[in-house]
C-alpha cells in the first residue's frame, strides 16, 4: 500500500470515530433542536442562505450546521425516503442520514464550494466533465418510475412551488399535470398584480 493511500486512509478512520462520537450525542429531537439554536448553528445557516441566493423574499434555508462534522435540516415529507431510493438506485452520491428515527434529517457536513461558486473559477474541460457528470445524474433520475404521482411513500407534493403545503395524493398523472397547471397560473397572476 502506497504512503499516500495509507495516510488517506487513516485520516478517513480518524473522521469516521469522531463522526461516531459526535453521533453519539445527538439521539434526541430536542437536543438537536437546542444545538440548532446556537448563535454559531443559526450564523452558519443564515451565511448559507446568503450563498443560495441573493433574494431577500426566499425562504430561509433551514440547515444547521450542529456540531463540527454533522449539519441537520428539518426534512420535507418525504425527503428521506427519496434520498433513500436515490441511494439504493442510482449512482449519484448521496449523503447518508443518521439516526432515521429523529424528526431531523442529521447528515454529514461536506466542506467546499458550491457549484456556481466554483464554475467560473474552472477550465473549459472542468466545465465540460462537470456538465457531463450531471448530465448522467439527471439521466438516471428521469429513469427512475414510480407507479404514484407525487413523493415516495406519502403521494403528496410539497416545496417552495407550492408555498410549502402538501398536496395529494394524486390518483392519476393527468390530475396532478392539472393541478400544476393551475398552481402556475396562480403563481403567475399574483407575480403580475405585484408589479
């Protein structure tokens, strides 16, 4: 084994038992709701919300980071079943939640760049095998089938399109497709009474 290898693999089984540790004390909901609260857990969300966007109307992004290797995040309603589902069948890197059980979405915490910070940064090339690995993630998304219209194991949609409430479930696709249609048009209509 080559020094290089051995170093990295030591340094990934150092992260991994403080991962551990850290995980060990984050069991409970009202625990992690406390280290969410933290002046340092709220600044860090709120410098990620400044990164996602510039717009002071969107909606806060509600991820804290808790301790130094874990971030946690209110989950949407079925948002852990379809990281789940992604996991099990695709190859697109998914991060694995710990302790399903909580009302939290607990995940590791990944430093670095986001895209569109990272992408004008790169080389034509970057750019371009960038855009290939996305191209292959979406294409095995739309590969995915579901026999239901709306999320994984509950038939409701939900988002930010849909001003965070839950619709659905739906018994037919041409009833959702509908049901967007109309969600657009009202978004749309509201959009042109404001300006």
């Amino acid at each position: 084994m080559c020094v290089a290898t051995q170093l990295e693999s030591d340094v990934h089984l150092h992260l991994s038992h403080q991962v551990d540790a850290e995980l060990a004390k984050v069991y409970r909901d009202n625990y992690i709701e406390t280290l969410s609260q933290r002046p340092s857990a709220e600044a860090w969300s709120q410098n990620l919300h400044r990164r996602v966007s510039n717009d002071e109307n969107m909606p806060p992004v509600l991820v804290f980071r808790i301790t130094e290797l874990l971030v946690a995040k209110r989950p949407f309603s079925s948002e852990q079943t379809s990281m789940e589902y992604v996991r099990q069948h695709t190859s697109i890197p998914v991060l694995c939640v710990h302790h399903p059980h909580l009302n939290w979405l607990i995940m590791d915490y990944v430093d670095g760049d986001m895209l569109y910070e990272y992408w004008a940064k790169q080389s034509r090339f970057t750019q371009y095998r960038i855009a290939c690995a996305l191209r292959l993630y979406i294409k095995q998304l739309r590969s995915l089938k579901s026999v239901n219209v709306g999320a994984l194991g509950t038939g409701r949609v939900s988002g930010i399109l849909f001003q965070d409430y839950a619709f659905g479930p739906f018994d037919y696709v041409w009833r959702f497709q509908r049901f967007c249609g109309c969600v657009s048009l009202v978004g749309w209509e509201m959009r042109m009474k404001i300006r």
